[in-house]
C-alpha cells in the first residue's frame, strides 16, 4: 500500500497563495488516482480535486479557478497550487491515493492551512 508525506502548509494572508505537496512511496505511483481532500473544524472532510493517472483533473466547485492539481508520475508526487486564498481555505488538507485496480485508499497525515490576517 502506499505511504504519502504532505508538506507545504502554512499560515498565509487572504489573497495570498501556497502550494502543496505530497510525496508517494510503496507502491507504483502510476496505479493511483491521486487527490486532496480538506477539512475545516466542525465539518466533513471534502474533496478539493483529484488527478488520474493520464492527468485527467477534477475539481470542488468552491476552488475552481483559484486552485491547480498536478503531479509528476518519474518523482511520484503530486502537488495543490492554491491561489486567491480566503478564510473559507482555512482546513487540513489530506492527500489521498485510491488504487485504480480496487478502490483501496490512503491518507496521508494531513498539512494545516490558516488563511488569516
């Protein structure tokens, strides 16, 4: 099964940016649907985007626009550029990998995310 690392998280002003990152060991990187998930104190983690293998991208209607998916399938990470951040940002971000062949999910440890003045 494999293992993520998320880095990148931080406390960043309203408007600002930040990019995310996760690091995939364990397992062939290329068999995984990737994504990121968030969440916020009091509510459901939820999905923030997801990037197939092939590099089909999907996203949250709250970060279109605003937020980018990508990975690199020869350094197996996969990575979250969010721009125009506001104080709704405010969560810990999880990356997830769902094993295309089964369905089988991991997590990683999640990055906190503050967007504050």
């Amino acid at each position: 099964q494999v293992q993520l690392v998320e880095s990148g998280g931080g406390l960043v002003q309203p408007g600002g940016s930040l990019r995310l990152s996760c690091a995939a060991s364990g397992s062939k990187f290329i068999l995984y649907t990737m994504g990121w998930y968030r969440q916020a104190p009091g509510k459901q983690r939820e999905l923030v985007a997801t990037i197939t293998s092939g590099s089909s991208t999907n996203y949250a209607d709250s970060v279109k626009g605003r937020f980018s998916i990508s990975r690199d399938n020869d350094k197996n990470t996969v990575a979250l550029q969010m721009n125009s951040l506001n104080s709704e940002d405010t969560a810990v971000y999880y990356c997830n990998a769902r094993r295309i062949l089964d369905g089988v999910v991991s997590w990683g440890q999640g990055t906190q995310v503050t967007v504050s003045s």
